[in-house]
C-alpha cells in the first residue's frame, strides 16, 4: 500500500499544477461563489486543454503526444497568467489572506478522496469484467494514435463510432504523468471521484451560500449533497430487508437492477447511480462526464444569480461558454446533451420572464438564444460529428411501465424532499436561487416520467427496451437530485420556528441519510473484500489467468508501435476474449461482435468478420487464408490459448509459411505476417 503512495501523490501533484494553470479564469467565472470556485479549476483545465488536443489532432494539425500536450497546457497556463497579471496579481495577497485557508482545506479534500478511492481501487485493481475491456481499449488506442478520430481497437480499417472524450481525458492525463496505463486507469477512477466529491461540495455550499451566511450551515449542506450524490445509494437496500428480515445474501447490483427482480426477461432496466460506477469501475462516459456536467450547472448558477437586471444573453458567458461545455458533455455522454441543453433553456426562458414578463419577446429572446447556442455547439463539436454516425432510430413507445411501488423504493427519498420544498416554495417568501431549486426537481422528475411513456430505439431486443432510455435519463436525476438535497434541508430547517418540529425535521432526513449512505458497506465491501492490497497495476490480474499472454502484451507495447492490425480469436462479449487488442490498443480484425453491432448499428459487417477470423485460423489452403489476411491488412497472427480453445481445427503450419514467430512463451506465439504483393 505505501509503495503506490508516491505514484498517487505525483498524479496528485499533476493534478494539482493544471488546476493552478486555471485558477485565474476560475477565479473570474466564479467570482461570486463564496469559495470563489477553487475546486472547479481543475475540471476547467482537463477541459479546455483535452478539447484542444483533440481539436488539432482531428484537423491533422498537431499529433497527439506528450510533449505537444504539455506545449497545449502551458500555452493554456500562459493565457491565464496574463489574466492573472493584469486582474489579480494587485489583489494577490488579499485573496490568499481571505481564501487561502478555503482553498487549502478543499485541495486537502481533493487529496484525501483521491488517495482513498486509489487505495479501494488497490484491492482489486483488475482491468477485467463489465465493460472495462471497451473502456481501456479505447483509451489504448487514443493513446497510440497520432491524429483523431482514433481506430476502432475491434474493428480493423474502421474508427471509434462512440463517445470517447471521456477516454481521452484519461489518455492525455496518461500522456502527461507518463505512467502506464494499467495504472492510470485506476487513478482516473479515483480522480473522478475526487473530482464529483469536491465539485459538488462547492456547488452545493454555494446553493447554500445563498440562502444562509452561517459558515456552519453553509459546509454542512455542502456535505449532505457531497455525501448523498458520490456515495448515496437507493432505498431498494432495505426493500430486500423488509422481504428477507436480514441483509445476508444481499447483491449489491440489485439496486440498480431493481425491476428485474419483479418481471424477469420482461422488463430488464438499469437505474444506476455514481457511486455502483465507481465502485465496478467502468471508465464509461456517464462516470466521465459528471465533472463537466457538474462544471455546467455551476456556470448556470453563476449566470442564474447574476445581479445585473438585463444580462446581455449573447457574451461569451452566456452563450459560447455553455454551448461548448455542452460540446464536450456530447462527445463524452451524449444523452447528457438534451438534458442539460433543456435545463439552460429553463434557465433562460426565467430569466427573460424576470425581466419582460409573460410576453412574445420573452419567448423570441430565450428561443434565440438557444438558437445561437445550438450553432456554437454544433461547431465546437463539428470534427466529431463528421466522423460519427448516431444509431439511434427514433422513439417509440414503451410496452412496460414501472410499478408505483417500485418507483417509491428507487425515489422514495427524492419524492419526500420534493414535496417538502414545494410545498415551502408556496407558502413562503421565495429567495432567487429557490427557482433554480425548481427547475432541478421538475426536470428530474420529467426523466423519471419519460421512460414510462417512450424509449428511444436501438439493438436492444424486446425486453431491454426501456433499459438505455431508463440508465441515461435517470442518473442525472439522481445527480440533480443529490446537488439540491443539501440546499433544500438546510433552507426548510432554518426557516421552521417551532423547536419540537424542526427537531422532528432533522431527524427525518438524517434517517433517511443514514439510511442512502448504507449502501456503499455492502457494494464496497463485496466488490473489494478489502482484505488483500494488490496495488494499482490493473493488468498483473492475467499472470494467472494467462500468463502467457500477459508476457506477450508486455513484448507488444514494448516493441510493436502505431498501430498495425492484429489478428486474435473472436468471443462473446464480457468474457476473455479481445484480450490483446484491449490491453495494447492495436486494431484486430474483429473484438466483441455485439458491442461492434451495437456501434455500428447493424450485424452484417460482425458476421461476415466473425467469419472469416475463423476461416483464416483454420483453413490448411495457404492461398486462400493470406487472401483473408491481406483483405485485412492483417500485420500480425496471435496463438494463444483462447485461439487454441476456440478454433479447434486451427491449422497452425500455414502461418509458417505466411510470416515468422517474432515471440513466443510456453504455448503463446505471435506470428509477423510477410505477404508480397
């Protein structure tokens, strides 16, 4: 455990300088916050410089590599020195004196929450199971690419049809600290954690900011949304109490799988919620994109307290500064665009309501500048789009509905703090930021409804057609949800008079608190054990498995750069199979056939792969198998034994005469194919 401290220290200190590179444009956008938004320095760092990496990596202008990302983050860090020099370098010693001691307790926060997550991530490191094969090959190869889009690691000749800015997020702060990835990728786990656990305690203490100046209240409500939204879970805990009078045999996936339980193969759906991600580990993009999704809502807030009656809605804050925020969310998460694109029109449509009531230009100037925000978004994002195509085919609608029930363990807690507030925000003298308040809980209450009436349409078969439309829509809810359930505690207490009430209040959600927090004992405690430290290397897992392969992927990213195409065995999704290609980021011909269909939209082009791997493993005919192999401009054959188990006429001797073993360990081979033309 002590021998990672100082890998986890230096990625912390990595860390650490890039929010410094920031600090002066954050200091400036949050202004108003009582914290003056330190801790969203950081996000805003990894955002602007991952984005400009990738922008002149998709233009062909600059390749991706670390010494041009560190060029791109010192230019950024300069940028913000000559802000700093001309606004704050006067105010210099009076911000350190009224906020050093803030920013200090909150990068101390940021530290311990990156070194604890780190360390849980130390007992069961493993890069394997779920979907973390998908999510390290993708940053795998990100990290072997020149320019962008990057090659689809499971479909040679083709590039990655998904939204991968999370996963080069991961690739550029792996280029930066110059670790490996199989480490890397755990601290990023962590570092999103740390990132969710801050952010929200400054947002949420700012929400609270406002309706209180008591530094007490202020944290603790900053706390409550901080604890509720990284580590909370849902009430479905205790409905499998109530049904088995004990916790034993408690399955910590149950609760975000909850109505399966009750119609099996009919209506199987995910309602998964941060802290189930960071525990299983999936560097997906729903997990990636809370940092900027939380960075998003406190532009919102900044713009939504503005003092100012009549903010002009066409400044670089307003419009340009949302839209490619949203840009970035797409490319990472893309169901997280329309949700929070609704969110600022709400926003919007308020303000312009505050100012020129219930009238036509109040409408004409909130549909404009969406219009205008629509346009920056798409331009921002114009290199992605180019390269991908949306296999969405429409909406439909559901054949399954919720069970009242249900929905009261999944959303008990939300449901008994809504209507809590509204019924406050309607008999009591209403603060501004109460609106804001509002406009959460009616959204997340509308993403919670929609998958009950439609779905929006993809692969999935029958009975998981709600499961997409349910997992997207519904974790920003609880996201949402979470942020303002520090605020709405605080706001109702302090306002009740009566002693015996309050006292009653109090208790009632700090039952229900304890009651949420409960739920990381059991999902830590499955997953990790927590009994055996093994450290942070996510790959030392395979020495077991196949320690063969696992000598053979360390040769490949020792010795075979760029990216060439390899040849390996073809498997179902979620097993062993695409082992190599993940763990290297080198294209095979064809990885994990569903998740290709699910891309791609279609199975023709898997198939007819799935196919011809087998043919080339296996047919004795020389001259038909380097067709096939020359079809794919296949570089390189793997044996190892997965190809041995799966291919069980595998003809091994024709690749002898088509190429040369370039490695070999035990049973393990590679062969480097040499094909004339």
């Amino acid at each position: 455990m002590l021998g990672d401290f100082p890998v986890i220290f230096t990625w912390w200190l990595l860390l650490f300088s890039l929010g410094i590179f920031s600090l002066p444009i954050t200091l400036n956008l949050f202004n108003k916050f009582w914290d003056k938004g330190y801790l969203f320095a950081k996000i805003i760092t990894l955002l602007f410089g991952s984005y400009f990496i990738w922008l002149l990596a998709s233009l062909k202008l600059t390749p991706f590599s670390q010494k041009n990302s560190w060029g791109i983050f010192i230019f950024l860090g300069i940028i913000n020195l000559i802000i700093f020099k001309k606004k704050y370098l006067a105010k210099l010693q009076s911000l350190i004196n009224n906020y050093g001691k803030i920013w200090v307790y909150e990068e101390a926060l940021f530290f311990f929450c990156l070194l604890f997550w780190s360390l849980i991530r130390g007992f069961q490191p493993n890069i394997y199971g779920l979907e973390k094969y998908m999510d390290y090959g993708f940053i795998n190869s990100i990290l072997r690419s020149k320019f962008f889009p990057p090659k689809d690691m499971w479909m040679s000749g083709e590039t990655i049809n998904y939204y991968y800015f999370g996963h080069l997020v991961s690739a550029v702060l792996t280029k930066l600290s110059g670790f490996d990835s199989t480490v890397t990728y755990n601290l990023m786990i962590a570092t999103i954690f740390a990132l969710c656990f801050t952010a929200v305690f400054s947002l949420a203490s700012n929400l609270v900011s406002l309706s209180t100046n008591k530094k007490k209240l202020i944290i603790l409500g900053g706390l409550i949304s901080t604890f509720l939204l990284s580590l909370g879970g849902n009430l479905q805990l205790f409905w499998h109490f109530f049904k088995n009078k004990t916790f034993t045999g408690y399955w910590y996936p149950d609760a975000t799988r909850f109505i399966i339980e009750k119609f099996g193969a009919a209506d199987n759906t995910i309602h998964e919620f941060p802290i189930y991600s960071f525990v299983v580990a999936d560097l997906h993009g729903h997990l990636s994109d809370v940092p900027f999704v939380l960075l998003f809502l406190a532009l919102l807030l900044v713009f939504f307290i503005e003092s100012k009656k009549t903010p002009t809605l066409y400044t670089i804050r307003y419009t340009l500064l949302p839209a490619f925020v949203l840009a970035v969310m797409f490319m990472t998460n893309a169901w997280d665009f329309p949700i929070y694109f609704l969110i600022l029109g709400a926003v919007l449509l308020w303000r312009n309501w505050k100012r020129y009531g219930l009238k036509i230009e109040t409408l004409f100037r909130t549909a404009t500048a969406g219009i205008c925000c629509l346009f920056f978004f798409f331009l921002f994002s114009l290199p992605f789009h180019l390269n991908f195509e949306n296999i969405a085919k429409g909406i439909n609608f559901v054949d399954f509905r919720s069970p009242v029930w249900m929905l009261f363990f999944l959303w008990g807690f939300p449901l008994f703090m809504t209507i809590n507030f509204l019924g406050f925000f309607i008999k009591q003298k209403r603060k501004k930021v109460d609106y804001f308040i509002v406009i959460f809980l009616l959204t997340s209450w509308f993403l919670i409804l929609v998958p009950e009436i439609i779905y929006v349409k993809d692969i999935y078969i029958h009975s998981y057609q709600r499961a997409n439309t349910i997992f997207k829509l519904t974790y920003q809810s609880f996201v949402m949800f979470a942020l303002c359930s520090g605020y709405i505690i605080i706001r109702i207490a302090t306002s009740i008079k009566k002693k015996l009430i309050k006292n009653l209040f109090v208790i009632c959600y700090l039952l229900f608190v304890i009651l949420l927090l409960s739920y990381p004992y059991f999902a830590v405690t499955s997953y990790y054990g927590l009994k055996k430290y093994q450290g942070l290397d996510g790959l030392k897992y395979l020495q077991t498995s196949y320690s063969d392969d696992y000598q053979a992927i360390l040769w490949i990213k020792k010795r075979i750069f760029g990216q060439p195409v390899i040849l390996e065995a073809v498997g179902e999704s979620y097993t062993d199979f695409a082992r190599i290609s993940s763990n290297t980021g080198i294209p095979t011909v064809l990885g994990w056939p569903v998740h290709e269909w699910l891309w791609r939209g279609s199975y023709d082009e898997p198939g007819k792969r799935r196919e011809d791997v087998r043919k080339i493993y296996e047919l004795e005919n020389v001259e038909e198998a380097e067709i096939l192999l020359k079809k794919y401009d296949v570089d390189y054959v793997f044996l190892g034994a997965l190809e041995k188990k799966e291919y069980k006429n595998l003809s091994e001797e024709k690749f002898n005469q088509l190429g040369e073993v370039i490695f070999q360990e035990g049973e393990t081979k590679i062969y480097k194919i040499v094909i004339s033309d």
